[in-house]
C-alpha cells in the first residue's frame, strides 16, 4: 500500500497551544520508518501550510468560530491534497494538530468517494455548531458541519453541501458531550456508542454492531478519525481535553485491529497530540505504538 504521510500542524480549532507540534514530534519518532516494514511504501507529503493569525484576531471572522477564516483556508488545501492522494490511489494519513482538521480530510474523501461511513473515536461528539459551543472551538464542531448542520462557510467547505450521510457516521468512546449535541443525537438518530456503553457490553460486540450496521448501509469504505482523547485520561496526559472513564488502550488495540482487518478503511486521521502537554513522551510512543498495531493489521 502506498501511505502518504500529511500533517496538518494547526492548533486553532483547539485554541490551545501543543498540537501544532503533533506531525513533528511522530516525524521524530520515525513515524514513516514504522509504517514501512509492513510492506508500505510511505511518502511524507510534509505540512499543509498554516498561517500565522495573532491571538487578538482571532474573532475577526466571526463573533463565535475562532479563527475562521484561516480554519478554512488550512482545510481547503488539506481537502484537496486528501482527494489527490485518494485519485492516485494512495492512502492518506493526516496527522494533526486539532480536531478541526477532519472538516478537510473527510470534505477531500467525500469528493473521491460516494458512499462511505465516518468512524469518530473520541471522548467527545464534535458536533456543536456556533449557536450551542460555548468555547466557539472549531474542534468541537466538524462532525456537524460534515453533516450539513452549521455555519455555511464551514459546511461549505471544499464544495457546497452534505459530506457524509448522518446514517454512516459512527462515534464511539463519547463521553463529554454538551447539551446541543445530546438534543442533536436524538433528533438525528445518530449512532453513537458511547465509553459506558463499550465499557459494559465489550468492545468487540459494539464494534461488531458498528460493522453490521455498515454492511447494512451498503458502505464502500471507512475513514477513521481518531482522537487520543478516546483513550482514558490515565494513558493520554498529552493531549488537550482528556477525559476520564475512557477506554483502555487494550480495548483501543483490539478495536483498531477488527477495523483495520476489514480491509475497507482507505483513509485516517491521527489528531490532538499535544507536545507541550507530554510526559515524558508517553502519549507520543502510545501514539506511534497504535499507527504500527493498526497499519500492521491492514495487510
């Protein structure tokens, strides 16, 4: 398989500093030399370019979306180096920085592809919109806009309109989850399984569930966005939202390799890593050590 390696080092969806070293502190660890001794031929495309905005600008887009503009600038291009990769066949693997990056990734694969499904391992749902965030992260709010539910300039990124059907999006270890995006499950009838659910029925029953419903759908491919915040806060001290009574990286392990072993994830993103939190480099060895145990179960 042909990896193309894409960082995207862009801590503005977050608003915290840390993550823009993501892509970095994996290249230090040799993140393409692990991803190549299983038969991978791997590129490492470099960084998207991401502007430099001054903290003081940072409503200057929007009275409520940080950092907007540059937001949908930096995803944009990520979108179309994400579709570029996918036309040539290639496997792209976006490396983050924050969450926000997903609104490029899956915008790129959405253009490539047409009936795919979104699995979206992380502590939170992601899907708050400008009127229910009460931070006005971006981070907290792609899975929503690439639903078509949001501020336009968001769900428009890319090109007009829906990205992925509500029905084949998946959110899994969930477990932080704000008022708007409860009411917006419920209305929506989105599928999420969340930590305490995966914590008492098992991580191979709710994985297992999540793929029947897939087949079900008639789903072509998967994208894989996945948060080290999914991991319980124990293991993960370097990443920026942490939270507790999450899934333990042996439940993490096992879920990744049923994916991977599916054959039908074409497409991942590796996101909130955050250096300046680390210790001692634990959260970015667990993070090397999870991109070798899933890229070794796609073979």
């Amino acid at each position: 398989m042909d990896i193309n390696i894409i960082g995207v080092p862009m801590f503005y969806g977050a608003d915290r500093r840390g993550v823009e070293y993501g892509p970095e502190k994996l290249r230090e660890k040799k993140v393409a030399s692990v991803l190549t001794k299983h038969d991978n031929k791997v590129y490492d495309l470099g960084n998207i370019y991401v502007p430099e905005v001054k903290d003081y600008n940072k409503f200057y887009s929007h009275s409520n979306l940080k950092y907007l503009e540059t937001i949908v600038e930096v995803n944009n291009n990520l979108a179309h180096a994400v579709y570029s990769s996918l036309k040539a066949e290639s496997f792209p693997l976006v490396i983050g920085g924050d969450h926000s990056v997903a609104l490029g990734s899956i915008s790129g694969v959405s253009r490539a592809k047409d009936n795919f499904a979104v699995i979206w391992m992380d502590a939170h749902g992601d899907i708050n919109t400008h009127d229910t965030s009460g931070s006005g992260n971006i981070h907290g709010m792609p899975l929503a806009k690439l639903m078509n539910i949001g501020y336009k300039d968001l769900t428009d990124l890319y090109f007009k309109g829906q990205k992925v059907k509500p029905e084949n999006v998946f959110i899994l270890g969930a477990r932080d989850l704000d008022p708007g995006e409860v009411e917006l499950i419920e209305r929506m009838k989105l599928n999420v399984h969340s930590a305490k659910d995966i914590n008492e029925k098992g991580i191979d029953t709710v994985i297992q569930q999540v793929l029947d419903t897939i087949k079900a759908n008639k789903v072509s491919s998967i994208h894989l966005s996945f948060d080290l915040d999914f991991i319980d806060s124990r293991y993960v001290p370097g990443t920026g939202t942490p939270v507790a009574d999450g899934i333990t990286v042996e439940d993490t392990k096992s879920a990744l390799k049923t994916l991977a072993e599916t054959k039908m994830i074409g497409s991942m993103d590796f996101v909130e890593l955050n250096a300046l939190l680390d210790k001692n480099d634990a959260t970015a060895n667990l993070a090397i050590d999870l991109l070798d145990w899933t890229f070794k179960h796609m073979k």
